[in-house]
C-alpha cells in the first residue's frame, strides 16, 4: 500500500513538472518577439505575416493557443508540423531518435563498466599508485572538453593511423569515436563517484563485522559494501543517461552522426520553432522519468529508505 501510494505520489510530481515545462516551453517561443515574424522569411511582407498568424491561431490569446498545443500533443500525438522540412515533428524526431539512442547507451555501457571497474580498484588499493593512476585518469576526463577529445580522435585515429572512419552511421565502426568522446566524461567521473561510495562503505560497521567473521576481503566489498555504495552512483547515472540523450549535441555535429543533436541545432538554425519546442520538451520528459525511476531504483537497491 505504501509502494503504491509512493509510485502515485512520484507520478503526480512528475505530470505536474511536465506541465510546468510545457508551459515555459511554449511561452520561450513569445518572449523572443512575434512568432510569425521569427518563423517567416526576413523579407515577408506585412500581408504575409498576417496571414500567417491567422492560420497559425496566433491572434488567439496565449492561453488558448497553449491547451491547444498540449491538447494535440497529448490526444494525438501531434507536435506540429515542421516548418523548414514539411513534415509532422513526430516522424522527424522518431525517424533521429535511434542514432541518438544507440550512442548515447553506447557511451553509457562502456563509461559504467570502466568507472565501475576503476572505482573498485581505486578504493580497494586506495593510496597505492593504482589509486594515484586511476584519479589521475579521471581528473583527465573530467577536464578535457567532448569536443576537444572528439577532434584529437579524428586526427589521430582517423587521420594519422587510418583506423577508424571521421563519422559518418550505420556500421559498428562508426559509432566507435563518438561513444568513446561522448562517455569519457561519464566514465571518470562513475570511477571517482564509485571510489569515494565504496571507500566510504569500506569504513562501515557492517563491513568491520563482515571482516571479522573471516570473510575475503573481495567478498567483503563485492557482497557487503558495494551494494550500499551503489545507490548513489544509480542517482548518477540514471541523470547522465539524460545527459547523454539530451547532450549528445557536440558529438553529434563533429562525428556527422545524424541524431536529435543535430536536427536541434537545425532547427534553431532555421527558426522552426514547432520542432525545437518539441526536441526540448522531449527532453525535458526524459530527465523526468529518469528521476522516476531513480526513486523507484531507491526503495528496490535499500528498502529501509522510508517510502
């Protein structure tokens, strides 16, 4: 009954964070001046913006304009059509999302597994030059830009050593460069977010017990303390997972990689205000439900979290 009640709580946070949202979303497209006259070409003529605004349902007043907007979205399913393409925003973002999926879950897999494996090493040793090496390596994560490490892989991978193409999609290999650029961040800053749960773990009671009842020391920080030291880092990561989907940006226009980065940073580039509103509002939802299920991935890892 409590998980229920917690899961319709959460829920009704998320709906009312999303409508929220929503409205700032829509209401960005006013504060940057008259819609039609932003949407339009810069030699339109007065006749034309009028029209314009009479079949976009501009003159309407905002709020009216606003629940048709969420009103369409939310029983049709229609974002609009897109201005520079033509097209229903649904089938241009649907038609780009599985680019930006596959590499941001890429990026994710590897810069987990890695933080994973050198955040364990890194506490179990700490103070021992596995440790040094391994903070050293994710500081210099952390401090390199995506798009600085995204163009040395292309010059010296690419370039110089011939032995991965500059972008391009649809074969393993292309996606080598852009998930190593995009995840390196990640991955050093999972290896020093697993060091620092998991050293702090390391100092609990329960593991002194565990210590002292004659366990190994690997059974010790497998079974008895990485499980608490988890919880923090599952927070993390489901947030960078976000991240990923909605920040891919950068990796996207210098690898080519034809995902949501790049179809956003088209339509601003064309002023196609329907799918911009629609790329941002997407991910809007996806931090949203990420942070629903975060608070669902609390109570399953630690169920004396009270509900």
């Amino acid at each position: 009954m409590k998980l229920a009640f917690f899961l319709a709580e959460r829920v009704a946070m998320a709906v009312v964070v999303l409508l929220g949202v929503s409205l700032v979303v829509f209401l960005c497209l006013f504060l940057t001046g008259d819609p039609a006259a932003l949407m339009l070409p810069p030699d339109a003529s007065r006749d034309e913006i009028q029209r314009f605004r009479e079949a976009m349902g501009f003159n309407d007043p905002w709020l009216l304009q606003y629940g048709r907007w969420v009103g369409r979205i939310l029983l049709d399913g229609d974002f609009g059509t897109s201005l520079r393409f033509q097209r229903p925003v649904g089938e241009l973002i649907v038609e780009r999302l599985p680019a930006t999926a596959l590499l941001a879950i890429t990026a994710l897999a590897w810069s987990t597994l890695a933080g994973f494996v050198f955040g364990v090493l890194a506490a179990v040793w700490r103070g021992g030059p596995i440790d040094f090496a391994v903070r050293a390596l994710a500081l210099s994560g952390q401090a390199i830009p995506v798009f600085w490490l995204g163009l040395i892989l292309i010059l010296v991978v690419s370039l110089k050593w011939r032995l991965l193409p500059t972008g391009g999609y649809g074969e393993a290999r292309h996606l080598v460069l852009p998930a190593v650029a995009l995840g390196a961040y990640y991955m050093s800053a999972v290896t020093r977010l697993v060091r620092a749960s998991l050293i702090e773990a390391l100092d609990q009671d329960y593991v002194r017990t565990a210590r002292a009842k004659g366990l190994s020391e690997w059974r010790v920080v497998m079974r008895h303390a990485l499980r608490n030291a988890l919880i923090p880092v599952v927070t993390v990561q489901a947030m960078y997972f976000a991240s990923l989907l909605g920040g891919a940006l950068v990796t996207e226009i210098v690898f080519s990689w034809p995902g949501i980065g790049r179809l956003a940073v088209q339509a601003i580039q064309n002023r196609d205000f329907p799918l911009a509103q629609a790329i941002v509002l997407l991910a809007a939802t996806v931090f949203v439900l990420t942070n629903l299920l975060v608070d669902v991935a609390y109570v399953v890892l630690n169920p004396r979290i009270r509900l």
